[in-house]
C-alpha cells in the first residue's frame, strides 16, 4: 500500500521542486515577517489550530462561503462542536476578550503565523491546509491605523521580492452607511432576481451586500448597474476614507479604489483591502483584510475596534522573486581516516559551540566523495584533517568557491580556525 499526503496539502522537503515545498525560502519568508514586526513594534500571538465552531459562525458569519461550505467540523470526545480555523481574526479577537487584553495600553498590535484549513478545490497556491502570516490591530479607530496596516502587508510583500502588485481599497461604510444603502441594494436585487446565482438568491434576505463577492459571471454582469455603497457613506464613513487615500499616497503604497470590493466575511465595516499580484495569473490575490469595529462587542468584549490582515505564504512565494543562494554551511570536515574522525567531530562541537554551521561525513565516503558531499551541502569551506594534518597540529582549509586553500594551527584548540572562519 502506497501512503500519500491528503488531498489540498502539501510536504515540505530537500530538494522540493516548488517554491513552497522548498524549506530555506520558508526560512527567508519566516526571517523577513519577524524582522518586520519587530519594526512596526506587533508582538507575536500562538493560538489554538481549532476553536469552537461558534466562534467562527458568530463572528465570519452563518451565511458565508467560509461557515456553509469550507470549514473542517468535527465533535470530540466530549461531544463539543469544534472547528479547525479557518482564518485568524476570530481566534486573536476570542484571546484579546478572554483575556482582558483590552486593559491592556492600546493599540494592542498583534501578529501571527500558522495553518489555516479550508475545504476548498485545490488550485496553483490554494491547499486545504495553507500558512498564513496575519497581523491585527485592537482599540484604535484611527484611519492612520488603516494605512499603517496596509503599508506593512504591502512592505513585507516588496520586501519579499513580490512583482507587480496594486492594492485594491474600498470602504464599506459604518452603520448609518448600511442603514441608507441596503434597502437601495435589495430593491435593485430582488428587480432582478431571476438573473442571479442560487447563492445570492439566498443571501437577499441575509447580506445582499454579499453579492458582490459572487464569483457567477451572470450576477457580476448585472452588478455593474447595481448601486455602489460609495455613494451612500456617511460623512465620518467618507472622512475615514479620504484619511487612509492620503496616507497611503503619501507612503507611496500604490492602489486602486475598487468600490464592488466588499471581502468574503460578515465583520467588515470602513476600510476594505486586496494586495493583488499580476504575476499570479487569475487567482491574483495575494494578501487582504480590513477593519471589524463591532467584532469585539459581538464576541462579548467593550465597544472597541480593530482592523487586520492575513497573507498566505504559499502564495507569496509563488510571486515572489526567490534570493539568490549563498552558501548554506560555513564548513564541511572531511575526514581522511578512521583516526581523523573523532578529532573532526570534536572541533565540528567546538565551532557549532562558536555559532557556526558545519557538518562532517557519517558515511564513510572516500576524499573525493566527502569533497562532493561539502559542496552538495552548500559549504562555504572544506576543513581537511588526516594523518599527515594530525601530526603537524594543523587542518587545511579550502575555499570552496575560489580553490584557494591554507593551513590553520589547531594545536591550542579551535582558535585559530575559528579566526580564519570569521575572517
């Protein structure tokens, strides 16, 4: 019987022939996000892989794609309905009111990193179990919170190598916006019902505004006559727009107000967002979020808003422009004879001691093949001991990219190696 991974999921591995399968481009992408957080001063946040399966219903909402068609279900022992996450949003916010976070000085800025699952069709970038860098921000309703949040997604992407991106903005306004556009929204919808998809029959009564995230080309053909919530907002909903269009051209974040974004779950309000890359193709989306003010209160919290993002490494690394190789270990023993080993294994402690990265041979291959071995394994030297090196008290070190090769006194210990390592 042959055993393979499930379906939607993917193994990370040596010599893995995609992007995302290949374990040092996780190790730059995984360096670059903590190196940004670190600068935009986001503390980092581990939370549970699974949650009750109320939360996400309460708070992505019972009628989206997510809740009626993606989510992993399952009943434990204990008979409690539980949920492998779908997205991080629901999980920080349930830590931030179970905590008391909010008493916290806000903002409060949080991020985080880990496997999110959807039972969804498997495409270029798209699993069932995918890695997604998030970051979120509780307790301040500031438009230059938006644009900070934006400008990070948008960074940490550039600084990833990320071609041709553009960030897609629309603001959906806060409850005096709804309140005047959804019944206009409805009525136009309900006119035409006979000329939508079965899904956006369904949320006519629910969430029409979640029409415009149909992927049916008929509905979005007849939504390019519907009414925009653009012209609906309120003057502190357009105020918090024109605050964010200022800073991000001010930061130089490029973007494109696209007024039928509206996101695929329920907690949206205001700022809307999707980093999208042209070097994905059709399914171009890269990274998205937006703001949540009343997600804390529905979860049981204060009155506070908060606004986030959430950008799959996957995906990133598809678009991304991979750095170029350098040398993976900084030495590699090779061992010439049964008698030269344990001092080599001794001084590969030593420098590993001392913060290098070296390795030695354990299959007991000739000089040639250990010498193919330092250089299969990315080493930037050869360090050569034998029996004419152990009776000189020295090791040879050869300089794996330029041929050049010397000798280096170990009689008094690694310190003489150790300098040459540095050097």
């Amino acid at each position: 019987m042959k055993y393979r991974g499930p379906k939607g999921t993917y193994d990370v591995y040596p010599g893995g022939r995609e992007p995302h399968e290949k374990p040092e481009l996780w190790a730059w992408a995984e360096r670059v996000a903590r190196d940004f957080f670190h600068r935009y001063n986001y503390v980092e946040v581990r939370l549970p892989i699974f949650e009750e399966e109320v939360l996400y219903v309460r708070s992505v909402g019972g009628t989206s794609d997510i809740v009626r068609k993606e989510m992993f279900i399952f009943r434990d022992k204990g008979g409690r309905e539980l949920a492998l996450r779908p997205e991080g949003t629901a999980g920080v916010v349930r830590a931030y009111v179970e905590h008391g976070l909010y008493k916290l000085a806000q903002p409060l800025k949080m991020w985080y990193l880990g496997p999110m699952f959807r039972h969804e069709r498997q495409q270029k970038g798209r699993y069932r179990q995918h890695v997604q860098v998030g970051a979120e921000v509780l307790g301040s309703a500031d438009p230059l919170v938006d644009v900070e949040i934006i400008a990070l997604l948008y960074e940490f992407h550039q600084a990833l190598g990320v071609k041709d991106e553009v960030v897609y903005l629309n603001n959906l306004g806060d409850v005096e916006t709804r309140w005047r556009y959804i019944p206009e929204l409805r009525a136009f919808l309900q006119k035409n019902v006979s000329e939508l998809d079965p899904d956006s029959k369904a949320r006519l009564k629910t969430n029409p505004l979640r029409t415009f995230d149909s992927k049916d080309k008929n509905t979005q053909a007849l939504l390019t006559e519907a009414p925009l919530i653009g012209d609906f907002l309120s003057e502190e909903s357009r105020a918090h727009f024109g605050a964010v269009k200022e800073g991000l051209k001010v930061l130089g974040v490029p973007y494109v107000v696209d007024e039928r974004l509206v996101r695929g779950l329920d907690y949206y309000t205001l700022t809307v967002f999707e980093a999208k890359s042209a070097a994905l193709g059709a399914q171009d989306t890269i990274g998205a979020g937006g703001r949540y003010n009343g997600l804390v209160e529905e979860l049981g919290g204060p009155d506070l808003p908060g606004i986030g993002f959430g950008t799959g490494i996957e995906r990133i690394l598809l678009a991304a422009s991979a750095p170029e190789k350098g040398p993976r270990l900084d030495a590699f023993f090779v061992a010439l004879g049964s008698e030269s080993r344990l001092p080599a294994f001794t001084l590969v402690a030593a420098l590993r001691a001392h913060g290098f990265s070296c390795d030695l041979d354990y299959m007991h291959r000739s000089a040639k093949g250990q010498f193919k071995q330092a250089d299969r394994a990315g080493a930037r030297f050869a360090l050569v001991l034998g029996e004419e090196e152990l009776a000189a008290g020295v090791c040879s070190l050869h300089d794996m990219t330029s041929g050049e090769q010397r000798t280096v006194t170990i009689v008094d210990g690694p310190e003489e190696l150790l300098r040459a390592l540095r050097s």
